[in-house]
C-alpha cells in the first residue's frame, strides 16, 4: 500500500489494483492547494466542505465509474475491502457537529483506519468491530476534532503500529481553521519525539510492519 498525504484529513491509498480516496477538500473552503485526482473509490467520513469535494476527483483508475463511500456499511471493491462505522464529530452524541464515518480499508493485508473528524474516544462494541490495526490516521488538532490528550488515548485504545496524524494547523490553511493546534502538540503527548519520522510518500508492507510499535510518521504534502 501506497500512502500519500493531500492535506488536512485527504489521504491516497494505492493498490495493486484500485486507488482510493479519503476525505479530498474544497482549496477554496480550507486554503490548501488540491490538484484534480483520479480514484476508483472515494470515502467521505462527513458532508462538510474540508472532507466531502468530490468536484475534486476527475475519474477512476482502474474501473469504469467512481464508487463513493458515505455511509455506514460493508464494501468489497476491487479486491479492497472498506468497513465504515457510524461515530460522532463532537462527545455529545452528535448534537452539536452530527455524524462521522470511521472507515477501515484493508489493502494488500494492511488494515489502516481513518478515523474523519472523530470527536470522542470508542466503545467497546466499535473496538470489537474494528479489530486489529496497522496504521492509523487520526485527528489531532482539537475544537472540532480529538485534540491532543484525547488523540492519544485513541492510540491507546487501538495500538496501531504505525501512527499518522492529521487535521492539524498546517502552512497554508485558511485563517478560518486557525483554531487547529500544531502536530507537535500531539507528538509531546504522546512523548514520541524519538519515534517520529517524516515522509512524503510512505509504502506499506506488512511483513514490515512486524517491527513497528507506536511509530509516528508526519506525512508532507
């Protein structure tokens, strides 16, 4: 598996065969520069504008339609298989920010979680149905979001072994989302700095992964 990082909460996950896209942006609604992408599956943890531009994806790679994910369910695509479970943007059962979609891709034998705009820590029946993960891209930069202290508890809760942040203050970002603190914030609690790498673009084998506990990789765009 093949990770790219698009910004803010937007990641490209390449396969052998599909090429899947995760919570692509509005440039004019975040800041951030999003140039026009391709994939055969586009997932969408909620409908607001810095997670849900699907104006953004031109086309498919490998099949002959875009199939898009936005909802809670079991999807096999491409020999991809994506599991999305309904949770809350906010810890007050969705009354103030409403749904999110956690969604679980599993792509070559890697099973990496996006966590979208998770605002609270998961239930013990979500944790059974998620199971085991390798790597994990969570939000960090509170308000909105899991800020710092609760990310880590998350991490905790799911023990990946690889550790992607997102949804952080970022160079760029519009001053709309200026509340977001900085990945920093999140790796000192963690108290990972000598764990932390960073990266542009990050493959993924499992058979590597073997020797990776808690690993925090700063992806750039």
């Amino acid at each position: 598996m093949e990770i790219t990082f698009l910004g803010h909460s937007c990641f490209k996950l390449k396969g052998k065969g599909i090429t899947v896209l995760i919570d692509p942006f509005d440039p004019k609604e975040v800041g951030l520069k999003f140039p026009s992408q391709k994939a055969d599956v586009v997932v969408v943890s909620h409908n607001h504008d810095d997670h849900n531009y699907l104006e953004g994806v031109s086309g498919p790679v490998a099949r002959n339609e875009i199939y898009v994910i936005d909802r809670p369910g079991e999807y096999e695509i491409g020999g991809v298989e994506i599991k999305s479970y309904s949770t809350c943007h906010d810890d007050k059962e969705g009354k103030e920010r409403g749904r999110n979609l956690v969604s679980i891709v599993r792509m070559e034998d890697v099973f990496l979680a996006h966590l979208g705009d998770l605002g609270h820590e998961l239930s013990e029946k979500k944790l059974e149905g998620i199971g085991g993960i390798d790597v994990l891209l969570v939000p960090v930069g509170g308000k909105v979001t899991l800020g710092a202290k609760e990310a880590v508890k998350v991490v905790k809760q799911l023990e990946p072994s690889l550790i992607i942040p997102m949804h952080y203050q970022e160079v760029g970002l519009s001053d709309k989302y200026s509340f977001l603190a900085p990945v920093d914030d999140f790796v000192k609690e963690m108290g990972a700095e000598s764990k932390m790498v960073r990266e542009k673009k990050l493959r993924v084998v499992k058979a590597d992964l073997e020797t990776e506990e808690g690993k925090i990789v700063i992806m750039e765009v």
